[in-house]
C-alpha cells in the first residue's frame, strides 16, 4: 500500500466519530470569517467547511489538489475551483426551486465517484440483466416483527438485559487493519458512556475519546483538541456502554424499514433520528436478531456523509456476547479493528478519558 494512503488510512481510524474538522473554530463563526477568499459557504459553521470539502472531494473521487493550490488554499489559480463554485450555486438554486430548500441534488447526483459528471446511461457488459439495489432487496412478508420484537431479539441475542448490566467496563487491545499493514490500538470503555482509543502510530500515539459529555482528539507530544458538535454526537454514540439496552431511549421514533441484506444474511432494518444524535439505520441478523451494521450519517452543507460500521466475530464477555471485530467505512476511508484480548470490570479511572489542558502525554 502507498505510503500516503497507509498514514490516510490510519488518521481516519484514530477518528470513529464524524468525518474530520481540522479547525476548532467554535459555533458563533462562520467559515468567511475565519478562513480567506471563501464565496459559496461563507454563511455556513466555520466547523463544517472541511466535512463540506470531503463531501465534494468523496462525489467526485479527486483530492484536495484537484481544486486548490497546496500551500495557498485560497488561491483561484486553478479553473477547476472556479467550475466548483458555479456547480455549488447551481444545486443550491435547484434544491430552493424545485425541492422547497430541502437538500435533495448533490454533487454526488450527477457525478458518482467521478471527476467528471455522467450524462448517460452505460451499455450493458453481460447478457445478465440488470438488477438495481431496490430490486433485489429481499421484500418484508406478512406484517413483520416490531420495533420492540426486533430490540427484544437483539437484547436476548448478546445475552439478557442482566447478563449486559454484569458489565460496567471493558479493556480491550487489538490492531487496526487497513491495507495489508497493522497498527496496535488499546481501547477503554466505562458504563454508561465513556470511550477512549489509543493508537501506537509510529513514534507518536494518536487518540480519540468521549469523556462521557464531549469528545476530544489528540497526537501525543501536542496540544488535544475538542471535538465539534457532529463529531461529539458521533463518538458518544461510539461509547454507548450499554446500547442494547438503550436504543429506544437514544432514538424514541425507531421506525422499521424494508429488510435487506448484509454479506448474503437477511436482516431486519431499523431507522432512527433524534435531536442531538445521528441519524442511523441499524442492520439486525434476523435469525440471530445480532446487530450486524450501523449506518450513521452526518449533515455537511452539501450533504450527508454516511459513516458504516459492520460487526463481526461476536463472542462472549462477561456473560454478554460483543463483537470483537468491527469495520468502519466511509467514501474517504476504510479500516478494520480486531481485538485479540479483552477485560471486563477492570477499575478504570475517569480521568482517563479526560481531555488534557496542555500537550497529551
């Protein structure tokens, strides 16, 4: 794997929560104030000007050069910036005209993963016919099981509500994978919800924690930094302790979706939205009822960046079934964490999930 690739690779894995911001910019500024010669989001957050950029960056499969010029990010020497900018005004204008102002045409509309949009439909290759996604979603038969049956299934399936509240902490060590290379990781979790996971990246561990209120990130040797609001609400869903048993209490509104399957498997689908958290779309096995995959998505100014989490290798931990394996995938980036040792009800002081005042050490 390219040596460029591998360290992307590995700063998105430190990351389990909303995509990066590299600038803690507080909520009162907007992007025109704290950065140069911005035009087409000089209204939006000043935080929510890089998740925009990696919107733009993932629809159309390119990177920051495409665009701007390294070093001098608000020069418009490139044509390639200056074509961005008309494209953005021209899908805010169609959003407002025929959508209500509702975020429905995106980059990723026209373009797909490609630098330059498609403006037809592609030959067929095979004589196989084709198939869309929709279409070969398996169809829900009869009335289905419920919201409830379906929560009900997953809390027997890791082991009983007893069984998970057994638990009140879990010390975990394992490696990231990504590329053929492997990275050591220690995580920490405490009930009922805090998280923090060190990565052993070279000579500088990196980390990224919720300390049960906020989250926070940082590189040993340098000064950490608060995560924003989208990437807080992330990672606290990340160290929900006891999400079995709390998913009707995080997302009240749980609706049931169309069944679909994951890897071959069947599995019975859940959407949830609530103030103050992730929207998510939740994947549970249907002859297990195992949580399978999570899919959460966080709202940029040119839309919404999804964030998947498939879990794998489920075995028991102090009397409750917990996946030992878990892939995070997003358009920018994919890694896997495999844990190969864990500990349960270990004493863990809260401090260490503490954002340092100073440099991390």
């Amino acid at each position: 794997m390219h040596k460029q690739a591998f360290a992307a690779a590995l700063a998105l894995a430190v990351l389990t929560a909303a995509p990066c911001v590299r600038a803690q910019t507080g909520d009162t500024k907007t992007a025109g104030e704290v950065y140069k010669n911005i035009t087409e989001l000089k209204d939006t957050p000043a935080d929510q000007l890089t998740p925009a950029m990696q919107f733009i960056a993932s629809s159309l499969g390119v990177e920051c050069g495409f665009c701007h010029v390294q070093g001098k990010m608000e020069a418009d020497d490139k044509p390639a910036k200056r074509t961005a900018r008309q494209m953005m005004a021209m899908t805010a204008m169609i959003n407002k005209t025929s959508f209500g102002g509702r975020q429905q045409i995106t980059c990723y509309s026209c373009h797909h993963g490609s630098s330059h949009p498609a403006g037809m439909p592609p030959v067929l290759e095979s004589d196989a016919p084709m198939r869309s996604e929709a279409a070969a979603a398996p169809r829900p038969s009869g009335a289905g099981a419920t919201v409830d049956e379906i929560l009900a299934k997953y809390v027997e399936a890791v082991g009983g509500a007893d069984a998970i509240r057994k638990v009140s902490s879990r010390t975990m060590k394992g490696e990231i994978l990504t590329g053929g290379n492997q990275t050591p990781i220690d995580l920490f979790t405490k009930a009922p919800n805090q998280r923090i996971s060190i990565s052993h990246m070279g000579n500088a561990d990196s980390y990224t924690a919720f300390d049960g209120t906020a989250g926070w990130l940082g590189t040993a040797g340098r000064p950490a930094r608060a995560m924003t609001t989208a990437e807080s609400a992330a990672a606290g869903l990340d160290a929900e302790f006891y999400l079995p048993l709390r998913l009707k209490e995080i997302y009240p509104q749980l609706r049931r979706g169309r069944p679909e399957e994951v890897g071959g498997v069947e599995c019975e689908v859940l959407n949830g939205s609530a103030p103050g958290h992730p929207s998510v779309r939740l994947y549970f096995e249907k002859t297990t009822g195992l949580l399978l995959r999570m899919v959460r998505y966080a709202d940029t100014p040119m839309g919404r960046m999804p964030t998947q989490i498939d879990y794998a290798d489920y075995r028991n931990s102090g009397g409750a079934k917990v996946p030992f394996r878990w892939t995070l995938s997003r358009p920018n980036g994919r890694f896997t964490i495999q844990i190969s040792e864990m500990k349960v009800n270990l004493p863990i002081d809260d401090a260490r999930f503490r954002k340092p005042e100073g440099e991390v050490r």
